[in-house]
C-alpha cells in the first residue's frame, strides 16, 4: 500500500521529471557577461523603420501581394524589395518571436511561466543599442522592450488594453492598426512644432518599430482565411504606404531602410503556439537604404532567413553593435552595399559570436576541475586566433569573397560551441533523471505488489545500504559545491539515491530466491500473454502521440472486448447494443478533428440539451436537500446553454463579449462547484460531479465536446458493470494491473478524445469566448485546463468508483496506472530533439511535456475523485441514476 511519505516523494519525482527537460536539453540561452563588440564601418542607412503585422501568415501575405487587389505591395515587390520566408521558432507566441527578430535569440524557457509577458531574464536588444527607439503599438509587446534599456532611450506609446477585444466588441480589429499608424502621423506632425520631438526624430541610428496587431487579433476571431482577415491586410499595406511616403517627404535623404516582417503565422482555426508551416513561415520584406531589390539581385529571390537574423541586419543597417545575445547570422544578400562593406559587416557578426561562445567557454572552464573539463576543440583559443588572422590578412589582400567565407566557418563554428557548452552537463543529468523515473516505477511496482514480506532487514544490511548512499550523496555534494553548479544539481543527484535506497530494501525485504521461483513456475501461459499484452499496449499509446488513429485502434479493441463480454455475461439486447455503440463512438472521436476554424453552437446546444433531460431525470430520483441541489443543478444547465446561445449571436453580430454574459458565464461556474454534495451513494456522487462540471464545460466548448463527454460518460458506465460482473478474484495482482491499463487507456481517450489537443502550445484561443475578450494567458490557460481536465475526472471517479465496488485498493489501481505512465515518460524522454526541424522539435518537447503532466494532473484528479464520490458506504437503493445501469447485484447471481 502506498503511503503518504511514498505518495509526497512521488509528487516531487513527477515535478523533477517534468522540469528536468529544461537543464538537460533546453538551458536558457542567455550568457551574461559578454562584451560588446564593433567593427569600423559606414552604416548604409541612418534609421530603420520595423513592422510587425503580429500573426501574419507568409501564404496569406504572398497571395495577396502578387493578387489582382494589391498595388502597392505588388509594385514594392517588383520593383523596390527584396523578399522571402521568414522562418520562426516555437513555441510561436508573440513575446518569443519579438524577441527572436529584435534580440536576435530565441525566447528564455523560463518566460512562460509569466506567460510569456515578462522578462524574467534582462537581454540586450537592437532597441538598447540604437540612439533612440520610438515604439507604437500593444502594451503586451513594446513595453517590454523598455525594460532593462538604457533610461531615455527607449519610448513606447501605447494603446488601452481594452483595445484588445478578442471578442468583436470594438467592430473591426483594424482599428488597432489604425490607432498606430494614426499615432505616427501625429507624432510627426507634433515635431514641427516640438524641439524636443523633432531633435529625436532627427537623430541617427534611429528606430522605428510599429507593431500591429490586427491580424493577430482578426485570425483568432474570424481565422485566417476570412475576409476580416484580408481587410486587416489591406489596411496595413495602405498604413505602410502612407508612412513611407511621410518618412521620405520628412527627411528626403534617402537614408531610411524599411522591414516588414511577422512574429508568427496561424493556424486555419486560429491558434498559435506550434510548429506547423502555417505558423512557422511568415513573410520577409526588405527595401530602402542599404537594402537590395529584386531587379539588381534576382538569384537572392526567393529569401530564407531565420527570424533571429532579422537582428543582427537592423543591428548592421543602422551602424549599432549585434545584441550581445543574438544567434542570428547576417544575411548579406540582402544588401545592395560593395563587397569590402558586406565582408566588414559579417565580421562584426562573428566577432560577436565568437564572444559569445568564448564567455560560455569560460564559465564552464571556471567551474569544473581540470579532471572533469572536456573542451570543445574545434574552436580552441590558437583557431580562434588563426581565425581572427587570416580573416585580417584577406582584407589587406582585398580578397573579400575568403574573408566572407571563413567569417561564415567562424560563426558556424561559433553557434556549435554554445550549443556543446549549453548543454555541457546533458549526459550526466539524463542519467540522473533515468534513475530517477525507473526508481520511482519500481518503488510504485513493489509498494503494490501482492508479495508479502518475507524477512526483515538485519541491522548489518541496513548500515550498508544507508552507508553506501550517504557516502554517494556526501561526495556528490562535495564535487557541487567545489564547482559552483546550480543548486538543481543537488535535486537530480539526490532523488535517485533516495528512491533507489527504498527500493533496494523493499526488495531484500521480499526476496526470497525458492519463493519467487515458485511464483515465477506458477504463471500461466494466459498470464504472460497478458503482461505482453500490456507492455504492447503501453508502446502503442507512445505511438498514439505521432499517430492519433492508433489510439482509435487501441478503444476499438476495447469496444470489440466490452461487446463480447457483455454477451458471455447475459446483458440484454438492448444492452449489448448500446454498449457497442457507446464504445465504437467513444473510439471514433480520436480520429475525428474537431477543432476546424468553425464553431459549431447548435451541437453545442444539442449536447447541453442532452444532459439537461438527463439531469431531469436525476432529480426526480432525489429527495430532501440533495433534491434542491440537484434542481439548482439543473437550473444553472438550462442557463449555460441559454448563455451560450446569446454569446455565440453577439460575437457573430460583431457586438462582442457583454459585461452581462460574462459575470452569467463565471457565476454559473463557480456556483456549479459549490452544489456537488457527497452521500453515501458513491454512484450518485459521480452523476453530481457531471452535472455541475457540465455547467462550466457547456460554455468552453465549440463543437462536439459536450456529446463527447456525453459518450465517455456512458461507455466508463457500461465498462464498469461488465468488469464487476466479469471479475472473479479481485484481489489478484492481474485484475489490479488490468484495472490499472484500463484506467490509462480511458484516460488517453479523455484526454485525446476531443480531438483538439495537437501538442501542449495549440489550442483554439476561441474556447474562452464567454468568459474573457480581452487576452489574458493564465485565465485563458486555466480555462484550456479545465476543459482537458473534466473528462479526465469523470473517468478517474470512474475507475476510483468501480476500484470499491471490486474491493480493490484505489490507492493500488492508481499506482500501477502512474508506472505505466511514467514508462511511457521514460520513452519520450529519450525522443526529445533539440536539433532538426522546429515542428519536430515542438511536438517531441510537446509529448515529453503533455505525458508527465497528465501523470501529475491524474494524481491530483484521482485523490479529487476519492474526496467527491467517496461516502461512507453505498446504498444500493438510491442507485437509480442518469448513468446507465443495471442492477446492481446481477454481478453476484
């Protein structure tokens, strides 16, 4: 049996191997202490002008520009620019890929947990090595920019947030954009008349940066493929037309270069966040001082640039130091500048990245002892040096294209070093993190298994083993401490010992060589196909994660299995019928993408109605203040669906989210919570928490997401009677590891029924329609957790229900479930890519991530399910419930 030490050691081993990921093969990427670096050269412009069309999809941009509608864009792109893909990074929120094109590096792992709004780490930027920054647009974005920057030299002006109306309230999102380019324009003109204005606007080494966000916030209410969407296009080429003509007339020097460029795409349903071509791929326009055009450079058509090398090219444009922390290499085909120009360019970017990696060098040669210390040789200090030479000797020898080409080698060079130095401790911290998950699925294992202890530990074997691991945790601390490593360290080393000094003596405990060689004889051949089985099973719910149809096979077997059980046990027709249909639609729904770019309220409603009739039906077998609850219950229901109904027709009228609707929406839910009442009827307990949980999930859902919980609620329902009526012993090991793959299985089916949950950074945005509408990250996150969540608790009270009913330990059934888990844990740990294409990498992170969190959400959704349903003991004769049931003492006929 588990205990409470057992069950709090465990839930710091799932939160280590979640965070584990983090140090081992994603470090944060800022270096401090790297010195700037510059290089002697004329800048080719003296100002530079960047616009963000926040969310604009490269496809989208394309097609419009080279379309019959477009003139300006079409005539910029034939005749004045030089343009491209732009490709970015994921996770593709707009603070990472801000930081991406104006630091030059991509985004600190650690910022998320500010939602993506903060910096939680200071970075140079392009805007803290420019004279002077002026900055017009959303709050989220150029504010944070002025953080950290030198006093006086950043300026942001900014509109009201409530101008953010994700929910249509304001009319057409355009007026975000208009609000900019407004802005602009009056600055301007406020210059002629305002010394202080106009001697800013006149200095050099001058930027410009307007962000627009209507796009962004157009694709999330009407997606991309709107015509909403294309207007927000159509005004931002107008916008930028207008500014370059104002700019050109206001300093008639020739000397301004323009970018125009996106922090990331968009999904066709209007989300962000992955690793997908639609939203990794976002347009590149370059044209003005310094910057090559088509007619003159035809072969750099089209451009394929990373968005981190938009950095150290506005850095070059204006004559500025590269942001000390930027991975980006400077793209030089996009300069119309002579050869010995572009050759100093690019050395200025390599004497930057060779910094940077000198600083990461250092740093690791400071901590570790010499013993230890395995240096990257490739870039030792005597090539750097030679580097350094013969880059110098080939621009005394006007031998620029040699010069250019070494420059790249360096870079390269470079960028491998930081990665190597980055990732220094990988290895050792892999291994640390491996014995700390197969520790922690052997502690689960032995601490349920039906072996009973055979002997006790003498005083000898105990000193031994607790010598052994304080002797390993002693010398361990010692070598962390000498060298300085973080404190996290100290956590990786010393997880494993514990659970591994735990394991060692429950083992000795029950082993006894004659015993479990007689268990081991004893297995039955129908045994060991079923822990083949099972070990089967737990690899194709890997696969389920690359392949969704997979898990649609995995609850076909299911449904074929609670088919032909329930014939075998003498269910009627009827009864065999739903069964198998329940069953076969809870398998569909895996293979089914709900979430195409379409709302669709009237399944909603339908859905809602459902479980409306069905909560009449409770009701009426209720009495006393159960009765009351449950009308309440059902009241707030037909309110929901009603809500949701009024919301949908205002935001599809462009009226917006009403302050009405909203305070309707969060009252219902929260009071939703406050009516599920426990008795000793654990059947009817389960039937509460669905009707109140149904009141908040009725208004977060789109599409088919209510008859999906609808089904699961039935087929668990279903599944519970057959195994009661089909279990013969259940206090064998077998039944409880069977019981405990089940449990996994339906829970993958929860999680991934809805069809909508690609990876942990794409969601439907549009969920929190009735709730919120203006952007808010953690309300909207805790909005996208409890829709993933709901249906993972009404199969946990399932599973936790039919565990009493067969007199099996909860506690038991749950942690065989977890070692399965985290097995599947241990899979995707080593499938974790940091190197190859950014989809892949996204999603390997994404399914490492979405594992171990469903292993820490089921603990906390499991002990929430024993505290709802568990009463003191069930009444059989109050049992009658919206569930289908049949009587519940056929199992003992």
């Amino acid at each position: 049996m588990i205990n409470l030490k057992i069950s709090i050691l465990g839930l710091f081993a799932q939160v280590i191997l979640l965070l584990s990921i983090f140090d081992i093969y994603f470090k944060s990427p800022i270096i401090n202490g790297i010195p700037d670096q510059n290089v002697d050269y004329n800048p080719p412009a003296d100002r530079l002008v960047l616009f963000v069309g926040d969310g604009l999809r490269a496809d989208t941009f394309y097609n419009y520009a080279n379309g019959s509608s477009s003139l300006y864009f079409k005539n910029l792109l034939k005749t004045s620019a030089t343009y491209g893909i732009c490709h970015t990074r994921v996770p593709t929120e707009s603070r990472p890929g801000h930081i991406a094109l104006i630091a030059g590096f991509y985004e600190d792992p650690s910022a998320i947990f500010k939602g993506w709004k903060d910096n939680i780490v200071e970075f140079d930027s392009v805007f803290n090595k420019s004279d002077t920054t002026i900055s017009w647009g959303s709050p989220d974005i150029v504010s944070m920019f002025k953080k950290g920057a030198i006093a006086g030299n950043v300026h942001t002006y900014t509109y009201d947030p409530e101008l953010q109306d994700f929910s249509g309230k304001n009319g057409s999102s355009v007026i975000l954009s208009e609000w900019v380019f407004n802005k602009v324009k009056l600055f301007f003109d406020e210059s002629k008349s305002d010394e202080v204005i106009r001697r800013r606007l006149m200095k050099k080494k001058l930027v410009l940066f307007l962000h627009l966000l209507g796009t962004d916030v157009s694709g999330h209410i009407d997606k991309p493929n709107s015509k909403e969407y294309l207007e927000n296009l159509i005004y931002i080429e107008k916008g930028i037309k207008e500014i370059e003509q104002l700019l050109e007339s206001y300093y008639n020097d020739n000397r301004t270069a323009y970018i125009f460029t996106s922090d990331h795409g968009m999904t066709n349903w209007g989300s962000h966040g992955d690793g997908s071509a639609s939203e990794t791929e976002v347009p590149i326009v370059t044209w003005g001082a310094g910057l090559s055009y088509a007619k003159k450079n035809s072969v750099s058509l089209p451009v394929n640039i990373n968005q981190a090398d938009v950095a150290p090219l506005m850095a070059t444009l204006i004559g500025v130091p590269i942001p000390v922390h930027s991975v980006g290499i400077l793209p030089l085909n996009l300069f119309n500048t002579d050869a010995e120009a572009r050759a100093k360019y690019l050395l200025a970017n390599a004497l930057q990245m060779n910094a940077a990696f000198s600083t990461a060098r250092i740093k690791i040669e400071q901590q570790l002892f010499k013993l230890f210390y395995s240096p990257y040789k490739q870039l030792s200090t005597s090539v750097q040096d030679r580097y350094l030479q013969d880059i110098t000797t080939f621009f005394k020898l006007s031998r620029t294209d040699e010069s250019i080409k070494l420059c790249y080698e360096w870079i390269n060079l470079s960028l491998q070093g930081i990665h190597y130095y980055n990732t220094y401790y990988k290895l050792p911290l892999l291994l640390c993190v491996t014995f700390v998950s197969l520790g922690w699925i052997t502690l689960l294992i032995l601490e349920t298994s039906s072996i009973k202890k055979c002997r006790k530990i003498n005083r000898f074997h105990k000193l031994l083993i607790n010598g052994i691991c304080l002797t390993v945790a002693v010398c361990s601390s010692f070598l962390i401490s000498a060298q300085s490593l973080p404190m996290q360290f100290y956590v990786y080393t010393f997880m494993p010992l514990i659970l591994w000094c735990m394991c060692i003596t429950r083992i000795l405990q029950i082993f006894n060589l004659s015993h479990m060689t007689q268990k081991i004889l004893q297995l039955k051949g129908s045994e060991l196909f079923e822990i083949l089985f099972y070990l089967i099973g737990i690899e194709l719910l890997v696969w389920t994660f690359f392949e969704r149809r997979i898990l649609t096979l995995a609850l076909a077997i299911l449904c074929i299995w609670m088919t032909v059980c329930s014939i075998e046990k003498g269910f009627l027709p009827f009864q065999i019928a739903a069964i198998f249909c329940s069953s076969a639609l809870f398998a569909s729904f895996p293979a089914v993408n709900i979430i195409d770019g379409h709302t669709k309220i009237n399944y909603v409603v339908l859905g809602g109605t459902i479980l409306l009739l069905s909560g009449v039906t409770h009701y009426k077998n209720q009495n006393g203040v159960r009765k009351i609850t449950t009308f309440a219950q059902v009241l707030l229901l037909g309110i929901a669906i009603a809500n949701v109904m009024f919301v949908s027709s205002s935001i599809t009228n462009k009226q917006g989210l009403s302050s009405v609707n909203k305070v309707i929406s969060w009252t219902s839910s929260i009071l939703s919570m406050f009516l599920i009442r426990k008795t000793s009827c654990h059947l009817s307990n389960t039937t509460t928490v669905l009707l109140s949980i149904g009141i908040p999930y009725i208004q977060l859902s789109l599409n088919s997401e209510v008859f999906f919980m609808l089904v699961l609620v039935v087929t668990l329902a279903f599944w519970r009677k057959i195994v009661i009526k089909s279990t013969d012993s259940s206090k064998s090991l077998w039944i409880q590891w069977r019981h405990a793959f089940c449990f996994l299985l339906f829970s993958f089916g929860s999680f991934f029924g809805t069809g909508n949950i690609a990876s942990i950074n794409s969601f439907d945005p549009s969920i929190g329609r009735c709730f919120v509408s203006v952007f808010s990250p953690f309300i909207i996150m805790g909005l996208v957790l409890f829709k993933i969540l709901a249906p993972i608790l009404l199969t946990c009270c399932s599973f936790y229900l039919t565990s009493i009913k067969l007199k099996i330990p909860p506690i038991n059934v749950f942690a065989l479930m977890l070692a399965m888990s985290n097995m599947m844990g241990l899979h995707f740990l080593f499938l974790i890519k940091n190197t190859g294409s950014w989809l892949d990498i996204g999603m390997s992170i994404s399914h490492y991530v979405i594992v171990q969190l469903l292993a820490l959400f089921l603990s906390l959704m499991y002990g929430l399910a024993g505290l709802l349903i568990d009463g003191k003991k069930e009444n059989s004769k109050q049992s009658k419930q919206l569930l289908p049931t049949i009587n519940e003492n056929q199992h003992q006929e």
